[in-house]
C-alpha cells in the first residue's frame, strides 16, 4: 500500500497533479473539518459509493488516526483503484480546513 504523510499532501496541492482526497471518517468527525475539496464517504458506505470515485486518478484516503483509511485503501486496491494512504490521518494534518 502507498503511503503519504499529511506534509507531502499538502506540498502535492501546491502542484498541478490533480489528487482526490476521500475521507472515511463518520459524520460527526467531519463536521469538526475536513480538508479543503476532500469528498466524504463514511467507512462504512466505501462499498456502496465506490462508483463514485475514478479508477485512473491518485485517491487519497483520510480519516482520524490513519487505520480506517489504511483498511479503505486496502479494499479499494483490491478494487483495482489507485489510492495512497495519509498517514497520522487529520490529527497529522496542519494545513486549512473547512
């Protein structure tokens, strides 16, 4: 599984690569803020909107701490989407929120 820190998210915004940034936590811990353009799915509906999401861009999961994300990137390759996992997930994240 591919790996990003929430400092080299932050840096790859600055580029021009386009990166979906999908954020599995529950409604309530999104309601504390997310990252500015992140698409939230809750975990637990991954499997139901997955055909929401593209299979030929980079899909960065996010979620509090880094493990509910690593099971949705873990699920989503064997899907066969291209996704990296932010690790230290939002308690990591410096950058704005929304």
């Amino acid at each position: 599984m591919k790996k990003i820190t929430s400092t080299e998210l932050k840096e790859l915004f600055n580029t021009e690569k386009i990166v979906n940034v999908i954020d599995v936590r529950e409604v309530d811990e999104v309601a504390t803020g997310k990252i500015p353009g992140s698409i939230h799915i809750p975990l637990g509906l991954l499997e139901f909107r997955m055909h929401e999401l593209h299979k030929s861009k980079e899909n960065v999961m996010v979620c509090r701490s880094g493990g509910r994300s690593g099971r949705a990137s873990q699920f989503l390759e064997n899907q066969g989407f291209k996704v990296i996992n932010m690790t230290g997930g939002m308690l990591a994240w410096e950058g704005d929120m929304e």
